[in-house]
C-alpha cells in the first residue's frame, strides 16, 4: 500500500510563515482538500494538516511546487516521530521509514532557517550517515535512481523528525530550498546572486541556453552599481544599464555595458526588440508590474526578471494585484504568458518574477519548467 500523507511541510524564510500558509491554504482549497494550518511567527516553517489522510502523490499533484511563491521547499507530509529515546533515535526512524513500504532516490535533511535549528548540525553531520548506510543496506535508499521519490527528513530537534516525500522535478533541487551559490569577486554588488538564482530558479535549461547568449541585448533598470548588469555581461550579452545611480567602472571598462543616465519608467531603448529586460528599481511593486508587463507585452523586450519589494503588512494582497495587472494588460490584446513568481533564498522583503510572452505552445513549455 503507498503511504497516506496527513499534510504538507512547508519551508519559508522566517517572518514569511503568514503568506507561505496562505498561499497553501488556497491551493488545498482549490483542489478541494480541507485542513488546517500550524505555524507560528518567525519559526520558518509551516505545516498543512488534512482533516482527511490522502493518497500522498495526490496531495502532490494538488499543489505543485511550482505554484508556490512563499515555499522554499514543500513535501507531503507521511509521518511524524516524537520523543525519540536519546540512547537510540535511529532505530525507530528506520523502522518508520521502512514501513512507508517504498523505495527512494534521494534523502533530503531538513531544519528551519532559524539560529535555534542550526545548533542541530554537528548532531546531524554524525547521525544522518549512519541512516543512509542502513537504508542502503535495506535496499530502500536507491541512490542511482533518480525517478525515485525523495524523502524529506524534517528535524524539528533531535528528538522530533516529520518524514515527507516529494517527486524529483517537483521540488527544489536544493536542500531547504536554499541556493548556496559562490559570490563572484568582480561583481559589484551582492544583488547579484539574485540574478543568477532566478536564472536557475525560474527558467528551464532550454530558456537559459535560448536567452542567455553572447551578442543578444539586455536592458537593466535600476542597474547601479551594477550586479544584475555584470551577470549578462559576464555571459557576453550587451547591456543598457539604466540608472541615474553610479555603474562599477570595472564593469563600465570591460566594454559590454553602456550606462544610460536616464528615469527608468520612461526610458525607451534604441533598439526594437532586445532579449531581455530585467527591472530592480526600488518603486511601489503595482507600478513595476505595469512597466515590466507593457514591455513584454508590446514585444519590446522577449522575456523579463523582476524584483517586486513587497510593503511588510500586505505582501500577499500586493503581489496579488500585480498578478492583475499583468493579466490585464496581456489581456488587452489577447496574448497569452507565462509568470512565474518566487520568494528567493536572496530575497528578502520581496520576490522575483519572470514573464514572457508565449507562443501557441506556451502550454508545452510550461510543462517542461515543471518537470
Ligand atoms: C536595489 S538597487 C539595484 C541593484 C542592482 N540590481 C545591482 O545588482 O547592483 C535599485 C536601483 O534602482 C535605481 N532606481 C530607482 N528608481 C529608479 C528610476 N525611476 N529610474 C532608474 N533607476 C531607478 C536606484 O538608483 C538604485 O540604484
């Protein structure tokens, strides 16, 4: 018998548990699946119980990872083990996990983002090889089969573990949902690894490998002092970077940046149609949807990544009316889109977006981003 899950686990950043549950609640609601939410300020994460058990890769086609803004990583949630004697916590946690009666690809170990889960690493460090060697040994951790579930281990402590699964494809690929990514030494500002996250985040390999190449243009709104810029030029694309603001002269001096002192809501660009818009300006995000949306739109850029900073007390209503917005403004013409929207391991107070128009087979490619 496959497992029944009772609920989803959901990861945020700290401060972010209000919106991820709120975002989880209309999700379940809207697959019809009732239940409530457990969270509590500042802890990072959030739990979804059923009233119900389900089929667990019901509960997972419910709510796709993908359609979550808020989650840093979400799972299905099958299990929970308490009071863990401290003489021998692995025991039952094997016997546990053999009981879900399947086979898995991958483990993946989970705590909250919070100061108090990170005492938990040097427990970990010395208890979770000692889980996987066992699981191997039971032929229940199939490490070369990628097609193969993967089990979450949620550590609340070390005596209280959550055991959920999701599909591979259908999760961050990276544990908690944290990209680490390595800062490089020549940017200008660490806002450049927000670029380079959404790259990964947001788009499929094959939209990388279409856009992200040597000679397209790239305009960068609210560009200085210019890390957003320098991931376009690094990849030898040619960039307007717009801003009234200083731009790095390391960056203005390797020839592939123009700066452009010039208000970004009104700037127009010397050529037609450029691959990319990207947008960080620092302004009220209904009026950065509206700009990033009508470039799109009218054709003038290809595709776009956008930062919306969202007001502390309705973030969840604000990125809500932008979603409007854009809808409305591609609706105008009947062109249909693509928007993906994500809180990113560098956002803080804000997320990031991306939007393309899309062709017939729009529907084909979103496919492939959700694989
Ligand atoms: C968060 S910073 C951008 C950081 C940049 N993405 C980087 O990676 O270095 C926001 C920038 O937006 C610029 N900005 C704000 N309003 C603007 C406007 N109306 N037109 C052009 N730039 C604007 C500010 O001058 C500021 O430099």
């Amino acid at each position: 018998m496959s497992p029944t899950a009772k609920g989803f686990i959901l990861l945020c950043r700290p401060g972010f548990e209000h919106e991820c549950a709120a975002e989880t609640e209309i999700l379940a609601q809207r697959a019809g699946i009732s239940g409530i939410v457990r969270t509590a300020p500042n802890t990072g994460c959030v739990h979804y119980v059923f009233h119900e058990v389900f089929d667990w890769e019901l509960a997972l086609e419910a709510a796709p990872f993908v359609a979550f803004v808020f989650a840093r990583q979400r799972s299905v949630w099958v299990e929970r083990l308490s009071e863990l004697p401290t003489e021998d916590r692995a025991t039952p946690l094997i016997e546990a996990i053999a009981a879900l009666n399947i086979q898995i690809g991958r483990l993946e170990v989970e705590t909250a983002d919070t100061n108090d889960a990170k005492t938990l690493g040097g427990f970990l460090k010395r208890f979770i090889p000692h889980i996987e060697r066992a699981l191997t040994a039971r032929r229940i951790l199939r490490n070369n089969k990628e097609d193969l579930p993967t089990l979450h281990l949620f550590f609340k402590d070390s005596s209280q573990i959550d055991l959920g699964l999701s599909r591979p494809g259908d999760a961050s690929p990276w544990p908690m949902g944290i990209a680490r990514l390595r800062m490089p030494r020549e940017a200008p500002s660490r806002s450049t690894l927000k670029l380079a996250e959404a790259f990964d985040a947001l788009m499929t390999e094959e939209e990388r490998n279409n856009s992200l190449r040597a000679g397209l243009y790239a305009i960068d709104l609210g560009a200085a002092p210019g890390g957003w810029s320098y991931q376009f030029a690094e990849r030898g694309l040619h960039v307007f970077a717009v801003d009234n603001g200083p731009i790095a002269p390391s960056l203005i001096a390797g020839g592939m940046v123009e700066h452009v002192r010039a208000d970004g809501f009104t700037w127009r660009s010397p050529r037609k149609q450029v691959e990319w818009l990207v947008c960080d300006m620092v302004e009220q995000p209904a009026r950065i949807a509206q700009l990033v949306a009508d470039w799109v739109a009218s054709g003038r850029a290809r595709r776009c990544i956008f930062n919306l900073k969202l007001p502390m007390k309705k973030r969840f209503d604000e990125l809500k009316r932008c979603r409007q917005l854009i809808d409305a403004r591609f609706k105008l013409h009947g062109d249909s889109y693509v928007l993906r929207i994500r809180h990113l391991y560098h956002d803080r107070e804000e997320v990031t977006a991306y939007l393309a128009k899309t062709q017939p087979h729009g529907a084909e490619q979103e496919k492939q981003y959700r694989r």
